[in-house]
C-alpha cells in the first residue's frame, strides 16, 4: 500500500496547506507547470517527487523532469503528462502515449480543472488534480490524495483551499 498525493499548476506555489495536506503520503507526483525549481526542490525536499514539465515551466524543469512519466506501482500503470485532455477530447501526444502504454490511471494537468472521470473507450481512469496555484482562472486552489493497494486506487480525497495571494508560503 502507497499513499500518493497527486497536484498540478503549482506555478510557485507549494505552502503550508500543501505540505500540510500531504503530511501522510508516501510519494507526491506532481503534472507539471512547477513555476521554477525551487518548488520542485521544496516538495522534493518534503516527499519523493515524480513530475513532468508543463508548458510554462524552463529549461532548468525541463532537465529534471520529462514530458511524461509511465510507470506502474502497486499493480497499476500510471502514465502522466501535462498537457492532455479528457475523454473525447486527448490532446494528440497523450492519446499516442495513452495508445502506446495503456495505462491504468492517465493523468494530466494544464486546464487547472479538477476532474476524475472513467474513459470506458480505452478503460483507464483519468485524473486531473486541477490547479493547487494561485495564478489562473480557477476558483479554488485544489489537490487530490489516495491509496494505491493491490491494483486498485482507494479512498480519493480533494483537497480545496482559497485562491489568495496572502498565505503562508
């Protein structure tokens, strides 16, 4: 059993209600648009950190984390990108990694739009933490936590916070 906290669309941000939220977990991942390495170094420093650079991120992102990520843990294939859409509507790069890797659980970021949905055409869960920023046109900032154990995902939480610019970095 591994306890993943999952967030995207930081965009510099990574504050207390962040560390806070993911006190318990055994891994943060992490769908790209970081802001600048220093946040990938706080979270890192915080959790063992799997990420990809999103579009906004810099060279400096871009030498640390990849593209994408495919990976299996716990009996489950994961595979993440940024930039990568929903059902119906993949962005073309995803739906060839989707392809190409069928994975388990597809996660993205970019649309800074928390959404869990099942894609029952290529019968993979998809999951988009939305954005855990303050930087963007979402209402509240989000991030999700869970358990993954014997090939399943269990006990999904959201974690919502203000989208302010006066918190406690």
């Amino acid at each position: 059993m591994v306890k993943i906290g999952l967030l995207s669309d930081t965009h510099g941000v990574f504050d207390k209600a962040l560390q806070s939220f993911f006190g318990d977990v055994n891994q943060i991942w992490h769908a790209g648009d970081f802001g600048n390495m220093g946040i990938s170094d706080k979270i890192s420093a915080l959790k063992p950190l799997i990420g990809v650079y999103g579009n906004c991120d810099d060279h400096k992102i871009r030498q640390i984390h990849p593209l994408f990520q495919n990976f299996e843990l716990e009996g489950l294939r994961f595979l993440m990108i940024h930039i990568g859409g929903y059902p119906g509507y993949y962005q073309k790069e995803a739906l060839r990694l989707i392809n190409l890797y069928t994975p388990d659980v597809f996660i993205c970021g970019h649309s800074h739009i928390l959404k869990v949905v099942r894609d029952k055409t290529h019968n993979i869960m998809v999951i988009n933490p939305g954005s855990a920023g303050i930087q963007g046109f979402h209402i509240v900032r989000t991030a999700l936590r869970f358990r993954i154990e014997k090939g399943s995902l269990h006990d999904l939480e959201v974690g919502e916070w203000p989208k302010t610019d006066n918190f406690n970095q």
